[in-house]
C-alpha cells in the first residue's frame, strides 16, 4: 500500500488505491469517498484519528495540563539526546592532527588495546621506538591539553 500525506489527497486528479499490488479502487477524493470504498474507510479511520487526538488536547489544556507540540518535542527530545559526540569527535580529530603520520598510527593501535609489543611487530618499528612514540604523543596531547606547565 502507498500513503501519501493526507492534505494532498483532496486536491489530486486521480487517486489510485492498491492492496496487496493489486488495484482495488481508483477516482478523484470525492468521486471515492462517494463510493465508500475501501479509500472511504481508511480516510475517515485517519480523520477520527486526527479528531479524537484534538479532542484529547483540546480538553487537556483546558484543565491546564502542559501541552508540547510535535516540533518543540523533537527539539527537546534532540536536545536532550545529544551526547556530544559529535564535539568530543571534532576535538578528537584536531588533537589527532597534532600527531606526525607515524604517531597516529601507534595512537590509533594505542586506541585499539595492542600491547607495545603488538604494535612493534603491526608497525615494523622496535619496541623502543613504540614507546618513544607514546611519550610524544603523550607530551604533545598533554601540552595542547594545557597540562603542562
């Protein structure tokens, strides 16, 4: 079945009404309403829908109940579902271009829980050198980080 957005029902030239792919019903908004079809059925299910929802709001600010509407609620609901992932991310990235090509890749074998030794052998680099690495981009991120003195 397809649903398009009920406003723009009414207006349209020919409405086409399928169940299961097969046409079961076809004419302009009123012509099927008129006919009271399967299309009849299912418009006036989604405008009691709408009706009783109004209702309901209706007599829920009346008796002084806060009322949200759908746009505020998606702002709340964004705002409070926000993580800020999206700036920890951001600021991951420009401390991750503080580092030279190589550093990176040890941070990032770092950030994968390798051991010095694992590193060494995945990067071909001594373990010497892998934790000469670590105490750079330690010192670096911990400088940029204000850290240091």
């Amino acid at each position: 079945m397809i649903v398009s957005h009920r406003s723009m029902l009414a207006g349209s030239d020919l409405i086409l009404v399928l169940d299961k792919g097969t046409l079961i019903e076809h004419g302009t908004h009123q012509e099927l309403l008129k006919a009271q079809g399967r299309y009849a059925e299912l418009y006036g299910m989604q405008t009691a829908a709408y009706t009783s929802e109004s209702l309901l709001t209706k007599a829920r600010v009346s008796a002084g109940e806060p009322i949200l509407s759908p746009t505020v609620t998606r702002q709340l609901i964004a705002h409070v579902a926000d993580t800020g992932a999206a700036a920890r991310r951001q600021h991951a990235v420009r401390m991750l271009r503080l580092l030279s090509e190589r550093e990176r890749e040890v941070a990032v074998a770092v950030g994968r829980g390798r051991s010095n030794a694992e590193i060494s052998g995945e990067l071909f680099m001594s373990i010497a050198t892998v934790k000469a690495h670590i105490s750079r981009i330690l010192d670096k991120l911990a400088h940029d980080a204000g850290l240091t003195g």
